[in-house]
C-alpha cells in the first residue's frame, strides 16, 4: 500500500511538472517595459514560467549568433527586425504564424504565408534636449539633422553606438538612406566633432541629457517622452528631415525540439491585451487601430518615419558597423 502511494505522488508530481511549463525569451524591450507587458501572460498562463534574458539590441542579437550551434532561446521578443533578418538568412528562426497575424499589417511583417518574424511595434530616432541647459547657454533647440552640425552644439551631443545599440544603427541606417552613403559618411564626419561621446546603451542619451549632463541626446521618442513625463526640463524633438525606425518584433527560434509554450508566447506577444501596452509606449502598433497618440509624440506619426528598406539595413549591418567603428569608435564610452 505504502508503494502504491509513493508511485501514486510521483506520478501527480511528474504531471504537474510537465503541466508546468518553462521558456527563455531573449529580448531588447526596455527594462521598465517587459515586466508591465508580461503581467497579462502570467494572468493568462500562470502555469508557464518565463526566464527573460534582457539586453541591448546588439548584445543579444550578437548573443544568438554566438548560440547559433546551440541556441538557448526559445522565443525572441521585442528585438529589431533588420537583427531579425540577419538570423533569418542564416536559417536560424522556424517559420511560426501566431494566433491572429491576419491582423498585423503587411508592412509591418515577414511577407511569406508562414512567417518567420512578426514586428508589435516601431520604435524611432528623437532627439532629448535640456531646455535649462541650453537656456544657460543661449542656444537654441536643435529642430534637425542638420541643425545638430552647428558649431556652438561641439561637446554637448551623445548618441548611441549603433554596434551595442538597435536605436544607434537605426540613427546611423537613416543617414545613409536619406542622403546616400556617400554624404552620408561626410555626415558622419561632421556629427562626429561634436560628439561628446557614443553611449552603449539607446536610453542612456536621453538620461543624460535630462539630467543635464550633455544637454542633446539623439535617443528613441519613448525614452524621451518618458523623461519629460517624470518631470525632466526637456524637449522631445522628432527631426524635421523624418525619423529613423526599425520595428520591435517577434520570432520563433530553431531548435532540435520546438516547446510548445514558446508557440504560445508568441500567440500572446501579439494579442489585443499587450498590444494596448506597447500602444502606451509607442505612438505606432503594428495592428490597425483607433487609439489616440501617447502624449509628447508627432500627431501623425506614420508621416515621421522615412522609408526604410529593411533588407538593405539588414545586408549591410556588419559592413556599416565596420566602418563606423573604425571611424568613430574612439569617442565611445568603455564596456
């Protein structure tokens, strides 16, 4: 009888365990953003444990090429797209269509009729400008690219390395786009003698500047809106000449054994409950919708951005950074 009972609690506890679920998701979301977004999963799926693994967008697209013999991510959430198109022509993500990707718009995600990525949201070069700071100083508040070339600006620019950061290769990918590489690169140049210093990270501009430190940070609209709202004395500028972007998105890793909670992750990632609270981050989502414009953004936002080809961002990401750094890589700050 005693046997019985120890075979019969063995058994309920394997079956709970295999009830209870667990996935790695490597993911470039903010740190003040992914624990509120996960809080609608856990309601729903309180039984699957979620390892997150948070980093730069260069760090962990950098991570899951280094893991690519043997990948420990299950799920990749929130990462740009143009990462997600490197790992896709190296055959490294399984083509997966979640629950209700009808609803995401074409544009916004891989165009086969099983994808391998699908975006949640876009995100978009700012600049956070410390309206005191630049008061103390008699100087205007840079409304362009080209304003930022100024020579009274020397000194007080940080932006981040777009070899560490999605929103730094974003930046860099929209310089070349809207002028051509050529006068890109001559851009580049000139940017670069004003610039205090290349952060690692695409927030950390923006802190800086409504912290005062350097008063002009060339960041993300997020980062920026979410200073002013804390009560920094900043401007949150989208540049005149249109906005760099690249889309937070989603994909399915290739692995041996595929779990099946990562297929469900991803059905939630893009669900109505989380797209709400990317919308409160993010002026653009990638589901058609009627929501008003988070506060401090431009009011048409889809105007903002430039056309990006994505593919040419993606095919040339290691030959830009290449040459970026070779360029400019004295003025970043130490890892």
């Amino acid at each position: 009888m005693k046997k019985l009972l120890l075979m019969l609690a063995m058994l309920i506890a394997f079956i709970s365990t295999a009830q209870a679920g667990e996935i790695t998701v490597y993911t470039a979301l903010e740190d003040d953003q992914y624990p509120v977004y996960l809080e609608s999963f856990k309601k729903n799926y309180p039984d699957i444990k979620v390892n997150i693994v948070r980093d730069s967008t260069g760090i962990v697209t950098a991570k899951l090429l280094a893991e690519q013999a043997n990948p420990r991510a299950d799920v990749i959430w929130g990462l740009a797209a143009t990462s997600l198109l490197v790992m896709d022509s190296k055959k490294m993500l399984e083509p997966y269509a979640p629950k209700g990707v009808e609803r995401v718009l074409p544009q916004f995600k891989d165009s086969r009729k099983v994808p391998s990525w699908v975006g949640i949201d876009a995100w978009m070069t700012a600049f956070t400008v410390n309206e005191v700071e630049m008061k103390k100083r008699n100087l205007p508040v840079p409304a362009s690219y080209a304003d930022l070339l100024k020579p009274e600006y020397k000194g007080l620019i940080t932006m981040p390395n777009p070899a560490s950061s999605g929103t730094g290769y974003l930046t860099v990918s929209a310089w070349l786009q809207l002028m051509g590489e050529k006068a890109g690169w001559e851009y580049m140049d000139k940017i670069h003698q004003n610039m205090a210093l290349y952060t690692h990270s695409g927030s950390k501009p923006s802190k800086m500047a409504a912290q005062g430190e350097y008063p002009i940070g060339i960041s993300f609209g997020y980062r920026g809106v979410t200073e002013k709202k804390k009560g920094a004395p900043v401007s949150v500028v989208f540049p005149k000449e249109g906005s760099g972007w690249d889309l937070e998105a989603n994909a399915l890793v290739k692995k041996q054994t595929i779990n099946p909670d990562a297929k469900k992750f991803l059905d939630w990632a893009i669900s109505d409950d989380v797209m709400k609270e990317y919308n409160k981050s993010y002026a653009i989502i990638t589901i058609k919708n009627n929501n008003p414009v988070p506060e401090f953004y431009v009011k048409e936002p889809l105007k903002q951005i430039i056309k990006n080809d994505f593919v040419w961002a993606a095919e040339n990401r290691e030959a830009v950074l290449k040459e970026w750094s070779k360029r400019y890589d004295t003025k970043s700050e130490p890892k």
